[in-house]
C-alpha cells in the first residue's frame, strides 16, 4: 500500500489529467508491486561463505530479473515521456522512484551474487595494502640504514683523512731526514772523491815521472849504444882504411901495391 500511495502523490503532484494518471497507473503499478515484493525477498538472501552457492545462484537470478524490468521500466519511461512534456516529468518522476527503489536491491542481490568476488577483492586490497605498508616500511628502514651507513662512511673518512695526514707528516719527517742523511752522504762521497781525485792526481804524476825517467834512461841507454856502435864502427873503419892504404913491396918484382886494393881490382 505504502508504493500505491508513493506512485498516487507522484501522478497527483504532476497534475495529469485522470486519464493519462490512469495509463501511468497501468503502466508502472505492476512495478512498483514487483519492486515492493523482491524488497523482501532479496532480504532473505544472506551469503557468508562460499559453500553457498545456491543462494549465489538465486542472487544472480533475482538481480537479472530486475535489471529486465528496470531496463523494461526505462523503455517504457521513454515511450511514455514522448508524449508530452508534463508526462515526460511523471514518467521520470516515477521511473526515478522506481529506480530508487530497484537499484538498492539490485546492489544488494549484486553483493550476494559476487560474495566470492568480493570477498577475494577485499582480501586482494587488504594484502595489497599490508604489501605497500611493508614497502613503506622497508624504505622507511632502508632510508635509516642509508642514513647510519653515510654518518658511518663520513666517520670514516674523517678518520682516514685524519690517519692520512698523521702519515703524511711522519713520511715528511722521514723525507727530511733522508734528504739531510742524503746530503752528509753526498757530502762525504763528494770530499772522498776528491781526496781520491788528489791521490789519483799524485799517482798519475808519480807515473809520469817515473815513465819519463824510464823513457830518459832508455833513450839514454839507445843514445849511448848507438854512440858506442858508432865508435865501433868507426874504429874498424879507421882500421880498414889503414890497411887498405898499407903498400907492400912485392919481392919479386919489387912492385909496391895495397893487396886489399889490388885484390879488389882483380876481383
């Protein structure tokens, strides 16, 4: 009774004469009944788990019945609404409650037909959402990871710079003393090099004068072997020319010759 009195204020209010109310009245009154009663009915369907699947079954058959009437409701409503203007408002007017009426249900039955469905999105969301927390959580504890690691790498560079410079002081320090170890040898090389070059010195003068004496005593020794060859020679020259000019009397006949000569020419 409660929908007869909603859809008579609509037809009421829209000012329609009684006959056109009458067509309304013909036309979506068996509506309104069907929409009243599956109210009721799609209370009764209550899915918890998914052994149900009659009751699944029975959602789906409901919710297709009504999409066909409410689907038979909007073709009316545009068959009707051409008529005219103040129709067309009635029409939507009622179309609008009836659909106010249906779309509930239809949701309603909708839930209980895709309880599985809806069940595993829920579940899907609830474990995509304990995914991204995780994620978020992992980055948060990565971030602070990240952040101890970069104070733990800057700590230790500050102490290895710190090291670094420690050891470049003592390697300067011992490059100091190297180079003046370097420079007291250097320095001593250089003066024993010289008493060296000084000794070397008075060797190769010492060597000098004892080749140049060496070499006088032979020159010396040759001038004097010479001279005495040459007294030698000299001497058996004399020698031989004295003979050569000695003159012999021959005893027979009583010639005068050097026999050296005369044995030369008849040679």
């Amino acid at each position: 009774m409660e929908t007869e009195n909603k859809l008579q204020v609509i037809i009421k209010e829209s000012g329609l004469e009684a006959t056109k109310a009458k067509v309304m009245l013909e036309n979506f009154q068996d509506y309104f009944e069907i929409a009243s009663d599956w109210e009721k009915k799609a209370k009764t369907i209550v899915v918890t788990n998914e052994s149900q699947t009659g009751d699944m079954a029975m959602a789906r058959t409901g919710r297709l019945y009504l999409r066909e009437k409410r689907l038979a409701i909007e073709n009316k409503r545009k068959e009707l609404k051409e008529q005219s203007l103040r129709e067309g408002r009635a029409i939507d007017g009622i179309a609008n409650v009836l659909k106010a009426l249906i779309v509930p249900i239809e949701d309603y039955l909708d839930r209980q037909e895709h309880f599985v469905k809806i069940k595993q999105k829920e579940e899907d969301e609830r474990l995509l959402a304990e995914a991204r927390a995780k994620i978020e959580a992992d980055r948060l504890a990565q971030e602070k990871a990240d952040r101890e690691e970069q104070e733990r790498i800057r700590l230790e560079n500050i102490r290895l710079q710190k090291e670094t410079e420690e050891k470049e002081k003592q390697l300067q320090k011992e490059r100091l003393a190297a180079a003046k170890k370097q420079r007291e040898i250097e320095i001593k090389a250089d003066a024993e090099r010289k008493v060296l070059e000084e000794k070397n010195r008075k060797d190769r003068e010492k060597a000098d004068k004892e080749r140049l004496a060496t070499e006088k005593k032979h020159r010396e020794e040759r001038e004097e072997f010479a001279r005495q060859e040459h007294e030698k020679a000299e001497k058996l020259r004399l020698e031989n020319e004295k003979k050569l000019n000695s003159q012999i009397e021959c005893p027979f006949c009583h010639r005068k010759f050097i026999p050296e000569k005369e044995l030369i020419n008849n040679f």
